[in-house]
C-alpha cells in the first residue's frame, strides 16, 4: 500500500460566509498569512521533520484525512483565538493569528520577524495538533512536547536568526 504523505493533506480552506464583516485589506492580509502557512507547512525539510517526530511517537499519519489552512481566524467563545483543532474526523484545522496582534508586532519586530513568527506558528500549531492524536487529554505534555520538538527543528533550521528564541517565547508564553 502506497503511504500518503502529509503534505499532499494540507490545504488552504476559504469558507464563503467568513468574507463577510471583512474588509478587501484584511482579506488580503489573510490571504497572505494562509499562503505563507501553507508553503511553510508543505516545505519539504519540515515534513521530513514531521515524518521523523510522528515516527519518533509512534503516530499513524492515516489519522490525519486533511490539514485545513483556515483563511480566516476563528474566536472561541471566551474570546480568545484559537491556533488550531484536531477533530474526531481526523482533521487538523489551523486558524491564523488576528490582523490587530499581527499589527502590534510589527511595531516590535521587525517585518521579516513578523513573516518568520507566522511560519513558527504554523509549524507549532501543526506539531501541537499532531501530538494531540496520541497524548488527546493530556495538554501539559502536549505543550511541552511542541515545545521541545519546535526546539529541536529551529535550533537545526534557523541557528543564524537572532529573534528565534524571541519569538518561541512569544509563541509559548501563557
């Protein structure tokens, strides 16, 4: 049997009803946010990285029917926004961070330090989904392990980027 890899499962996913209350600016910025998640996600250095940790814990990527890309952030009922789901049908949805906190970091960070934060937080909420699978009621663990597996890919990855433990800590903090 042949295996599906996981990057053929990801796609960027517009729901019509979400452009609404949406103006053409933010559309855009969404658009753009989707697009660099995606290409982030389906990098091939990181999906050999995600082979290995789904390797590493023993998780069956057939679990996993698609990985949904979300145009549009989605807030949870307590207001806050959520970064990503796994559900009952196997999907992983990933939401991308509101345009007002993406704005505030700009101000911080410099712009390529925003686009890196963004491809961070794609890759860490795809981690954090995936360890989900295996570790379903235990959130401590699946935290700690997001944050050791995204340790281990960026040390390797980005070691020349100055903000890359700035933005893990902006990532992880409570």
């Amino acid at each position: 049997m042949q295996k599906q890899k996981l990057s053929s499962k990801i796609r960027v996913t517009v729901l019509p009803q979400r452009f609404e209350g949406f103006s053409e600016k933010q559309a855009k910025f969404y658009t753009k946010y989707a697009t660099i998640a995606f290409k982030t996600l389906t990098n091939p250095l990181f999906q050999r990285f995600i082979d290995w940790m789904m390797l590493r814990e023993n998780i069956d990527e057939h679990t996993v029917t698609n990985v949904q890309i979300r145009a549009f952030p989605l807030r949870k009922e307590n207001g806050n926004g959520l970064a990503g789901r796994f559900n009952k049908k196997g999907e992983i949805l990933i939401y991308p961070k509101r345009l007002e906190f993406c704005r505030k970091l700009v101000q911080e960070l410099e712009k390529e330090s925003v686009y890196f934060y963004i491809k961070v937080r794609a890759m860490a909420t795809l981690v954090h989904e995936l360890l989900h699978i295996k570790y379903s009621c235990d959130e401590d663990k699946v935290r700690q392990l997001t944050r050791k597996y995204l340790s281990i890919f960026t040390r390797h990855r980005n070691s020349q980027n100055m903000n890359t433990q700035r933005i893990l800590k902006i990532l992880f903090s409570p």
